[in-house]
C-alpha cells in the first residue's frame, strides 16, 4: 500500500527535512532524512526506500551521484530531484541519470504529496 511507503528526503536544510519527515508520516509515509550524499547512500544500502527525495545541491557530492546510486541498486525505485537553482543542464542531467520527476524549490507540501502519490501509483 503506497501509504505505507518508504521515503528516503535527502537535503542539506535540517529544518526542510524534519519538516517533510514531520508532514509525510501526519499522512501514513515512512519516512527517513539524511544530510549529505555520504549519509544518504548508506541510508539507501540499508534501508531499501521506496521512494528518494534528493536536493541536487549537496555539501559533500552533486545530488545527481544519490539517482546513480538509487539506480544501481533499483531501477524501479522512483526518485524526485529538487533545487533551488534552475542551472541549465542540471535538471535534465538528473533525468537522464534515472530520476523521474525535477522540481524547482519552493516546493509546497500539497505539491510534494501529489508528486510521491503519483510517482508511488506507477
């Protein structure tokens, strides 16, 4: 049951995540928060998500190396990628490296939620 998901949210923004984390699980999402690339690729290898949420601009690694690794080990796990940057070319170079849906911060709740609903439905 896609209520039961879950969500690996991986940014840089403490408050972003606990906020999210917060939010999501209020809804019936499992939920994890990991703050750089190095503690969210060991959370994917030992937590399996069904569903990454990653900030593209990391302090440690681009958020494009967490897609790779999501990639590797599922090819099916769906991933959004967000930014607070429109930098030409990173958006479209997280898609091809496997994610499926971009968005552009501010994200909104409500907007997150219809997204991972989405994305957990296909």
């Amino acid at each position: 049951m896609a209520e039961q998901a879950k969500i690996l949210i991986v940014d840089d923004e403490r408050d972003l995540v606990d906020a999210y984390v917060r939010l999501l699980e209020r809804t019936g999402y499992r939920c994890i928060g990991a703050f750089d690339a190095n503690e969210a690729i060991q959370m994917i290898d030992a937590e399996s998500p069904d569903l990454v949420i990653t900030d593209l601009s990391l302090p440690d690694a681009n958020g494009i190396e967490i897609v790779r690794r999501v990639r590797a080990k599922s090819p099916v796990t769906p991933i959004i990628v967000m930014s607070g940057h429109n930098t030409p070319g990173l958006h479209e170079a997280a898609r091809a490296a496997g994610a499926n849906l971009s968005l552009l911060k501010p994200v909104s709740i409500a907007e997150l939620q219809r997204v991972i609903a989405e994305a957990l439905a296909r």
